[in-house]
C-alpha cells in the first residue's frame, strides 16, 4: 500500500480555507495570481572540526523551480476563449437555429396549427385548446430558469478559480515559510555546536588539564587528592564525549569534511555499530557532489531521522538504505523488514511530519509503502535545483 506524503489537504479542506480567504463577488474579476517564487536563502557555511571551518564561507544555495500548483484543481478562466471551444458554440447555435427554422417549416407544410385546434375544439369546454399557448410560456420560463442557472454556475466557477489561486500562492507561501524555519533551525543548531565546541569544550578541556596537574603533584602524597583528581579526569572525559555527540547531532562536521556520500555512509556506520544485531546494506550512485549545502542537509536529515525511528519503533533485523542521482533528482530510500505500520491511523508523532515538511521546501515528494508486520519503506525524490 503506497500512501503518498506530499502535504495536500482534502478538497472539501481546501475549498473551505480558500473561499473564506478571499471573499470575491460574483461577476467580478478575479486578480492574476502571483507567480510562485522560490527564493531560498542558504543555509550558513560548513561546521568542521575546529574554529576555522565554523567561520568559514558561506555558499549560496541555487534557486529552486516552483511546481505549477493550479493545474491540479480547475482550467483558469482564460481557457473560455480557446478556438475549440468557440467553435462548438458556434456548433450549438446552428442547432439551434436549424430546429428552430425546421420546425416552423414543418408546422407550415402540414399546418399542425389547425391541426391542433380540430383536435382540441371538442374539448374546448375544458380549455384544452390553450395548452400550446401553455407549453410556450413553459419552453420560454425554462429557458430563462437554464439561462439563471448558468449565470449562478458562472459565478461560482469564478468564485472557485478565484479561492483555489489563492490557495496556491498560499501553500507557496507555506513551502517558504516552511523552508526558512528549517534553515533558521540549521543556522540555530550551527551556532550551538560552535558555542559548545568554543566554549564549553575549551573548559572542559581546562579543567582536566587542572585535575591531571593535582594528580601529578599529590602522587604518592596525598592519595584521598590524588583519588578526587583522577574521577574528575574521568568525567570530564566522559562529559567531553557526550559534548562532542551532542555537537555530532547539532550539525554533522562529517558531511563538511567528507561530502553527502561520504557522510551518509559514516552515519549508517555509526547506527550499525550500535545496532550490532541488524543486518545493513548502504547503497549509493552517481554524482552526489556539487549539491548544495540545503540538499546535503535534507538528505542527511532524512536518512538521520529515518534511521532513528527504525532503532525505536521498527525491531528490524534487516536495513537498506539508497542513495542515487537519477537525472535531474536525488533519490533517497530507507527500508527495513520491522513491524511496519498503518498508514491509514491516526499518528501522533511530527517525525513523518518533520520529513514531510523538509522534502516538500525542496519542491520533492515523499513517500511510505507500509502493511503492519511488514516492514517500512521511506522514499523521497528530490528536484536537483537548476536541472531539467
């Protein structure tokens, strides 16, 4: 069961949302609909080991092309003026000028009109011979009833065209939004991990050196000194490490120093090693350079946040992951044999909602194919900004 993650609501969602956002009158119309932008500022520059690369450039992220949203729901207005439809209007009303004028002939040549009153004139005590006059005045009231009726549907198709445009440019609006958030968060993160490496990792550092210092000099002394000393130099080891995790979560230096390749690879190492008991396949292809800092984070992301979900939720015994260039997009997949789980329930959990939201910035698409007790597969395609 394939269930696509791409962020649209149901229609009856959206219709709701968008009418009530943009109140157009009837048989006013409605304004062009702002072109979609993709203007994205790039993410800050590369974190690396030391202070050097933390203050490093910081490379701009090409713009993306905006997907035209509009095709998906209604034809623009401006399709009423295309020659084919002209052309069967035209049609329609030679119709109906060709029934008109056939009719009066055939009511002259056959003179269905005495006809009608030699018939009707024996009923003439029940008023049957103003039936024809009856059935016009009814032909004439329908006629305007249809014309009414199609004044109605006009207007609401424009009132419809009108509030699905401007649920696009909102949903543009929302992919944007959507897209700096994630790169504050980037930029956030970056600064903590260059905080916590400048800062408390030089103290760290100090305090280990001092405690190394006290060990030193009370050797053989004074062992309850030489004791105390020797601890804070295990924990502030110890701290040290969980600092440098820490700064390893917050923003990979790996994927600065090594490439996208190269850092998904020594992520997945890192999960084996700690999942020992899960049988792993990394598998990559083609040209993964030359991306882009906001694409190499997204992948990274994804493949990080998947990877997660799999050691708490799936008990997998078996993971693969996929990393290809095809063309003009980046394909990323993450699959296991675990539990899997409904994709029709109701899930409470942001980790799908979070990969959702950093796909769809980049213009991609995602996707699950799950059944319970059988696995999970994670797939997303990713536009390559600037290729066709």
């Amino acid at each position: 069961m394939n269930v696509p993650i791409d962020g649209t609501h149901t229609s009856a969602a959206r219709m709701a949302y968008a009418t009530e956002a943009v109140p157009l009158a009837p048989g006013s119309q409605p304004g062009p609909g702002r072109e979609a932008g993709s203007g994205k500022s790039p993410l800050p520059g590369p974190l690396g080991a030391g202070h050097d690369a933390l203050d490093g450039p910081q490379p701009a992220a090409p713009a993306a092309q905006s997907e035209p949203m509009l095709q998906t729901f209604l034809p623009m207005p401006g399709a009423a003026a295309t020659p084919a439809l002209s052309q069967r209007v035209r049609l329609d009303l030679i119709v109906v000028v060709a029934v008109t004028l056939g009719t009066f002939a055939l009511s002259a040549g056959l003179e269905l009109r005495e006809w009608l009153t030699e018939i009707t004139h024996p009923l003439e005590h029940y008023q049957i011979d103003e039936l024809p006059l009856t059935f016009a005045a009814l032909a004439l009231s329908l006629a305007w009833f249809s014309w009414r009726r199609w004044r109605h549907a006009e207007d609401e198709l424009r009132l419809r065209v009108a509030a699905q445009r401007a649920l696009a440019e909102r949903e543009e609006d929302n992919r944007l939004l959507s897209q700096k958030c994630l790169m504050v968060q980037e930029d956030e993160r970056r600064s903590l991990a260059r905080e916590l490496h400048d800062e408390l990792g030089q103290c760290l550092n100090a305090i280990k050196l001092d405690a190394v210092a006290i060990r030193s000099m009370t050797h053989g002394k004074q062992p309850e000194i030489e004791t105390s000393a020797s601890a804070i130099v295990d924990l502030s080891g110890h701290v040290y490490d969980v600092v440098r995790d820490i700064m390893q979560r917050l923003r990979p230096a790996a994927l600065d120093a090594l490439g996208l390749q190269d850092a998904v690879a020594h992520l997945f190492g890192q999960w084996r090693r700690r999942n020992p008991a899960v049988e792993c396949s990394f598998v990559a292809s083609g040209d993964l350079s030359g991306l882009g800092e906001v694409m190499n984070i997204t992948v990274y992301r994804l493949v990080q946040e998947c990877l997660t979900n799999i050691a708490k939720h799936a008990g997998a015994t078996r993971v693969t992951v996929t990393l290809e260039r095809r063309g003009g997009e980046v394909l990323v997949a993450v699959s296991d044999d675990g539990r899997g789980m409904d994709l029709q329930a109701k899930r409470i959990g942001l980790g799908l909602v979070g990969l959702r939201e950093r796909v769809e910035a980049l213009h991609g698409h995602l996707q699950l194919a799950s059944e319970p007790g059988k696995g999970l597969e994670v797939q997303a395609r990713l536009p390559i900004p600037g290729s066709r």
